[in-house]
C-alpha cells in the first residue's frame, strides 16, 4: 500500500485523542450528577447508562477519526493501467544569431533576450514537439523536432553572435531550412516562431512566403529591438580593420547602427496567418503568441500506456461514515432500560 498525501497521516493521532475527549466528558458529567444527587437517584437520573457502551461509543467516535485521516492520505494499492496520450502542434524556433543581434538596446543583448523568450515559450507550451533552427548567412538545424524541450534550452546555451561557418543576415535560408523539418507532419499544425531583428540583406523573401503558403507553415514573428536601434559590438574573435575599436564600422568608418525592421516581420507574420509581436525585454508579455498556437488543431504526438496505483480513499472514508453513524445511533443508554424508567 501506498499513500499519495503522506503527510496527513499524523491526523490519525486525533483518533485516540476523540476517545479520551469523549470518556474525560462523561467524567465531567458523572461527577457533576454525584456532587447534588446521591448514587440511589443514578437509576432514574440516567436511565439505561451502561460504562461498557460507553465504551464502545468512544471506540466508534474513534474509528471514524481514525478512518478520515486516512482517505485524506489517499491509500493507494492495486495496479491499473492508463492510455495516457499527448496531443500538440509541432513547433520549430528560428532563432537569428547573426552579428546584429549582439546590439544592446535591448538588455542584455537582442540574441539574450531571444534565447530567454525561446526558453518561455517552450516551457509554456509543454504538450509540443519543438525544434531549433539557428539562423545567419545559412540556416543550420540545431535540433529536429523533439518532446524534449530540455533540449532546446541546452543547445540554446551555446549559441553566440555570428558563430556559424556561414557568417551573414539572411533569413530566407533559415526559412527554408525549418520548413523541410515539418515533413512528416500534417499541414494544419505547423508554426513557425521567428525570432529576429528583422534584418535581412539577402533578400528572396517573396519566394520563401510562397513556399510557407504552399506548406501551411503559420509564422509567429517576434521582433527583438527597437527602431531607434544601438551600435553593435564585435563579440570577440570578430576581426576588425581598426584594431581595439568595440564596434562595427561600415566602408565609410561609421559606426553601423542596427534598428529593428518591422515591416519584414510583419509581412512574414502577416501573409502567413500569424502573428507579430516586438519584445524590448526578456519579460515581454507572449500571450498573443501563446493564444494563436493554441489556437491551432492539435494531433496526437504520443501515446503510452501508464500503470498507476488505484485510488482506495473509498474504503476508510465508508468505513468512517459507517462509524460515526453508529456513534450516533448507539450512545452509552441501553434504550429499553430507558424507555421503562420513563
């Protein structure tokens, strides 16, 4: 036998704590009768008393404690088996990672935020198969689609600005990439998350739209930044023409600013059936994200046969009630001796 609330058992230490409860009451009683009527009056002033009945009544008032305490530690014994199945959408993160995002107008950095907004949404959609695709000059699949979100925010430790063979920001390949990972998946439960500052310098995204039409892919877009933007430092290893110089500079020596560019975003977004949203910080309100993809068929993604305890409460509750009715009904009289003395 098991108990699922272990911790309430100690209220079975109320059980002999009732009895004696009880008992020390009847004393009372007793003693307060003795103190004004003599022993000979006893017979008529409790008609039927009976010390043995007495005794069983505590012993009743008893179990019935006793059994309370235990359906409220919820014995469990016996085994049975459950199909438990897990249904969901399958969801893929594009997440930019290129030089850009290492901008600071947003803190820490764009990319620190966008990992913590991945690392949100997949613990608030746990009933997911999730995927991670790193997005730059080139999309690389980081991780196909799993059950295992722990394994998103592992890889996503590891992810830095512009560490990809193919440095560059360029979406459509990322777009590309993350699109061929719903294969075997069907059409109404695709969604694609983008997180990006919406740069993009390689064009072709008119052509990835069509491709994203064509396979059902909703597309989420998240913007990260804001349109005032910030310079964007060189993450060390990151060579530069002007030796100690922190930041990128562009063929004319200008320090590059990056701002958040909305409105290729929100065409992906938009043309697709999703939803854009800009996040200044790593606590952004999700809940538009979150209510769109739960607003999408699910489909079965897993199922497996669970064998559990079975729930027994049943049986010291039952027993406990029959108790207490009986505590009621029996009393310490004897009732035909009562119903004479009358």
């Amino acid at each position: 036998m098991d108990l699922a609330a272990p911790d309430l058992i100690w209220l079975a230490l109320a059980a002999p704590a009732a009895a004696a409860a009880l008992a020390w009451l009847w004393r009372r009683r007793l003693a307060a009768d003795a103190a004004w009527a003599s022993r000979g009056l006893w017979n008529r002033l409790l008609a039927g008393y009976d010390r043995r009945l007495l005794v069983v009544s505590a012993a009743l008032l008893s179990l019935a404690v006793l059994g309370t305490a235990l359906a409220l530690s919820q014995p469990r014994w016996g085994s049975a088996e459950h199909q438990v199945e897990r249904r969901g959408v399958d969801v893929v993160f594009v997440l930019d990672s290129s030089l850009s995002m290492n901008a600071r107008d947003v803190a820490p950095s764009r990319l620190a935020v966008a990992e913590t907004l991945v690392r949100r949404l997949v613990r608030a959609m746990p009933g997911n198969r999730v995927a991670l695709v790193q997005a730059e000059g080139a999309g690389m699949v980081m991780a196909p689609l799993t059950l295992d979100g722990a394994l998103l925010d592992l890889l996503l430790d590891g992810v830095e600005p512009a560490s990809l063979p193919q440095p560059g920001t360029e979406l459509a390949p990322a777009l590309t990439t993350a699109v061929d990972l719903f294969a075997d998946t069907g059409r109404e439960h695709r969604v694609m998350v983008l997180l990006s500052d919406g740069e993009d310098h390689g064009g072709r995204i008119e052509a990835v739209l069509q491709n994203l039409r064509d396979e059902g892919v909703v597309v989420v877009a998240i913007g990260i930044g804001t349109p005032q933007g910030a310079p964007v430092p060189l993450p060390p290893g990151v060579a530069n023409d002007r030796g100690d110089d922190p930041y990128k500079r562009d063929e004319a020596g200008k320090v590059v600013i990056s701002r958040l560019n909305e409105a290729t975003l929100e065409e992906i977004a938009y043309e697709t059936g999703g939803v854009y949203l800009r996040a200044t910080s790593a606590a952004a309100d999700l809940a538009p994200v979150t209510s769109r993809i739960g607003e999408m068929a699910t489909r079965s993604l897993e199922s497996e046969t669970v064998s559990s305890l079975e729930e027994r409460f049943q049986w010291p509750l039952g027993a406990a009630a029959a108790a207490l009715l009986l505590h009621l009904a029996a009393g310490p009289f004897r009732r035909r001796a009562a119903e004479e003395a009358i």
